[in-house]
C-alpha cells in the first residue's frame, strides 16, 4: 500500500495543477447545464459528459493530494516510532 501512496503522492505540486484543472472543467460544463436549462435542452447532453471527465480528472487530483499527506502522516510516525 505505501507503495501505491508513494506513486500517487510523489508531486503533490502537479496534483493540485491537476485537480485545478478538473475544478474549473467542472465551471465548464455547469455553463453547459445551464445553457441547456435558459436555452435548448440538448445543450446540456455536452455539459453531462464534461461533468463526468471534470469530476474523474478533480478526483484523480485529489487522490493524489490526500495519498501525499497521507504518506507524511505515515512518515511523522515512522520518526516517532525510532
């Protein structure tokens, strides 16, 4: 499992560039929504699918943001422990 966190959390910098980039997909394609909700409807079909691909890209982002934080909890406890 440190393993796992180790990949995931090794450029915490670049995580949280990834997770931005989800976030503000994510105000894309409410526009899209909310397009479809004042105007034609099919409008909203795109800002469903951007939504789903803005929600995976800010939850890979976020994973790696928490598996970062996660290994340095399990680092402070290492260096407690000896």
């Amino acid at each position: 499992m440190t393993t796992v966190l180790e990949k995931l959390g090794q450029n915490p910098q670049r995580s949280v560039q990834i997770f931005l980039c989800g976030l503000g997909f994510f105000v894309f394609s409410l526009c899209f929504i909310g397009l479809g909700y004042f105007y034609h409807h099919l409008w909203q079909v795109p800002g469903i699918i951007f939504l789903v691909i803005a929600c995976s890209v800010a939850a890979w982002g976020y994973i790696g943001i928490f598996a970062n934080r996660w290994l340095n909890i399990f680092a402070i406890n290492k260096s407690k422990k000896m």
